[in-house]
C-alpha cells in the first residue's frame, strides 16, 4: 500500500508539476489557448503557482522526513483545484481533459485521506 501511495503521489506531483511550469511559461502554441481562457491572468498565475508547490509538497516531505504532514495537506490543497478543473472543463464539455481532472481528482483525494488516516508518512 505504501508503493502504490508513492507512485500515486509521484504521478499526482509530476502531473502538477508539468501543468504548472506549462502554464507560467507556455510556449507559442499555449500562450495562445491560454489568451483565450475566461479568467483573470494573475488568477491563473496564482493556481499555477499553487500545482508546483502542491507538486513539491507530495514528495518532498516523505523524502527528506522534514515536516511529513505537509503531504497530506499538499494533496488537500490540490483537491478544489483540480475539482474546479472538472466543473470547468465538464462545463465546456470537453471530455478528454474533464476525464484527466477526474483521474487527478481521486487520486489526490485517495493520497490525501490515506495519508492522513490510514499511512502516514
């Protein structure tokens, strides 16, 4: 159980990581989708900013043993962001990226409860 909750939390923090880092700095052909968006610039920057170090939070606690309940709460915190991803892209029914926030979805709330109650770090 405790391979299965790092190789979810690696998946989780690469997958915000990469969202992240694509999103404050995007290349030609994002920058161009991202003008397109219906929120505020500093909004967006601000839940970008949110996944890296929500990224950084689901694994480097239970590496370096500083601070371990930064974990769960890490994976808390990415929680509504990426349940408003879902309500954002189910509401423009764009299937595809609505089932990646899924996916991302339960596999935050899986880590963030298992690492609260079930293995802590």
């Amino acid at each position: 159980m405790n391979t299965f909750l790092w190789v979810a939390q690696v998946v989780l923090a690469f997958a915000f990581l990469a969202h992240g880092l694509l999103f404050l700095f995007p290349p030609e052909a994002v920058s161009k989708v991202s003008k397109q968006m219906p929120f505020p610039v500093g909004f967006l920057r601000f839940i970008c900013i949110a996944e890296i170090l929500g990224a950084f939070g689901l694994t480097l606690p239970g590496l370096t043993g500083l601070l371990p309940w930064l974990t769960p709460l890490a994976a808390t915190g990415l929680v509504p962001i990426v349940g408003g991803a879902l309500v954002f892209h189910l509401s423009r029914r764009e299937m595809a990226p609505a089932l990646n926030a899924a996916v991302l979805l339960a596999l935050a709330v899986f880590v963030a409860c298992a690492r609260w109650f079930v293995i802590p770090l």
